[in-house]
C-alpha cells in the first residue's frame, strides 16, 4: 500500500490553564507526540501564565515540550511582556480585531511533503466583550474577516481557532463555512468555555467541528479557577480575586487526521 504523503495529523490542545496545565503538558506531551506520530501541534494559550496571559518563559517552556503554534483570545494582552514574542510568527492573536494591535491572527506554516497548514485565531462577539488593554469593546465581524483570509489563500489545510461564549456562533460559523466556502478551512475548533463538548462531528462537505476542545488544567475548579472564590463571587458577590487552582489536571484536546486521499476525522481526547 502507497503511503498517503498529503495526510498530517494534527493535535489541537484545548486551553491550557495556569501552573496545572503546564504540569500536565509536561508529564504527557512528548511521549504522546512520538507514540501518536503526531506532525504538528496547535495549543489555545491564552491562560497559561497565572490566569490569564501568555508570558514568554511560559511560551518557551511549552515550546520546547513539543507546541508549534500558540493561539489566543480575548486575554491576548493580559501581560504586558506577550508583546516581545507576539511577532514571532508561531503565536497568533485574534484576526478579526482592529490593525493597530501587534501581532499576526493568521499564519502558514510549512510541513512535511511541502504541506501548508494556515492556522487562524478568531474571536466571537457575543457575551464577549473586550476589556482594557483592547481600545474596542468587541471583535470585529468574524464572517467578513474568514472571507478576506481565505479569499487568496492556497493552503492545503486550514485550522481555525474560534475562541467565543455561543455555542450558536460557533455551530452557524463552522456550517456557513462547510456549505458557502467547501474545503477552504479543514476544521473549526471551539474554544473559551473550557468544557469540552460532544458534538466532534464531519459535517457535511468535511468540514471537522467542535464546539469547544475543552480545557487542560485543574478538575474539580471553577474552569481553571479556585471554587471557592468564584463561589463566593456568585452567592455573596465577593471582590476577592480569582485564583488559578492547583488541583490534579486533566488534557482535553482533539486530534485532527487530515488528508487529499481519505475523509478527515477528529478524536477528541480527555484523559
């Protein structure tokens, strides 16, 4: 049997969150690339430095464990530092926001067998709003900034990072991207609530879509957080500020088979 030479295999790691999804990279990530002869590894980063943020000895770390490229969301300037590797070309804020921000929200890069794999950040509106350091209040609009990346573009595969609260924009963006644009963008991956959700599915022209991967950090925690004060929080309306939590983590994640010669699957992963 012809070995398929347009086939990639892709790991989407959901979003890792503070010291605990760190810990839980370090412990599995290696050794699962090289047992699941993974080619290339995207990872949602915007909550890896304490809370929110992605700083750069966090981002180094992560790097040499195995992650090539590093997409954020709306806590994409949470650290000031962010702004010394944003241009490095491997880490990709959101797209469809104003010019003036730093940084790339799309970017090809370039595989085995000369494949290209564009990779896009986007961030949905709804529930969403953008807080200090962003000088807009929401993203701009999602569906005009796809139809501009993927105008001209000559990728063989597209990933898109969808970092937003709805499951409603995710689930009309990745359909209107499957009947209006087919076989332009490979998978739409949800991100941002931190739970993962079980509708991995092919839709109809093989378009891959979930609604959210999920989130690599601490179980039994307010997504990432400390229950307590988030608790108190909700029951007292307490100010006492949110503190990532150090329970056991988990990884959620999915794997993306890509392919010219087969259908492409996703598996999602949650161990």
């Amino acid at each position: 049997m012809n070995k398929d030479l347009t086939e990639l295999k892709i790991l989407f790691i959901g979003d890792i969150f503070g010291q605990s999804g760190i810990q839980k990279i370090e412990e599995v990530l290696p050794k699962f690339i090289e047992q699941e002869k993974i080619d290339f590894v995207i990872a949602q980063s915007e909550n890896v430095s304490g809370r929110k943020g992605l700083e750069p000895k966090d981002y180094l770390h992560l790097k040499a464990l195995g992650i090539n490229a590093f997409t954020l969301g709306n806590h994409a300037f949470a650290k000031n530092s962010v702004t010394t590797i944003i241009d490095n070309g491997d880490i990709l804020r959101p797209y469809n926001v104003n010019d003036e921000y730093p940084g790339v929200g799309t970017n090809v890069f370039y595989l085995k067998n000369n494949l290209k794999l564009r990779v896009t950040s986007l961030l949905g509106i709804t529930f969403n709003e953008l807080n200090n350091p962003w000088k807009q209040s929401k993203a701009n609009n999602f569906f005009d900034a796809i139809d501009e990346i993927i105008k001209n573009d000559d990728s063989d595969y597209h990933i898109i990072d969808f970092h937003a609260e709805t499951t409603s924009e995710k689930n009309v963006f990745a359909l209107y991207l499957d009947q209006y644009h087919p076989k332009k963008v490979s998978a739409v991956l949800g991100t941002h609530t931190h739970v993962q959700t079980n509708d991995a599915q092919k839709l109809p022209n093989d378009l891959l879509f979930i609604s959210d991967v999920g989130m690599t950090g601490p179980e039994n925690s307010a997504i990432g957080a400390n229950f307590e004060e988030v608790y108190e929080k909700m029951r007292f309306n307490s100010k006492n500020p949110f503190k990532p939590s150090t329970n056991k983590s988990k990884l959620n994640a999915v794997i993306l088979t890509l392919s010219k010669k087969e259908k492409p699957t996703i598996k999602p992963l949650n161990f």
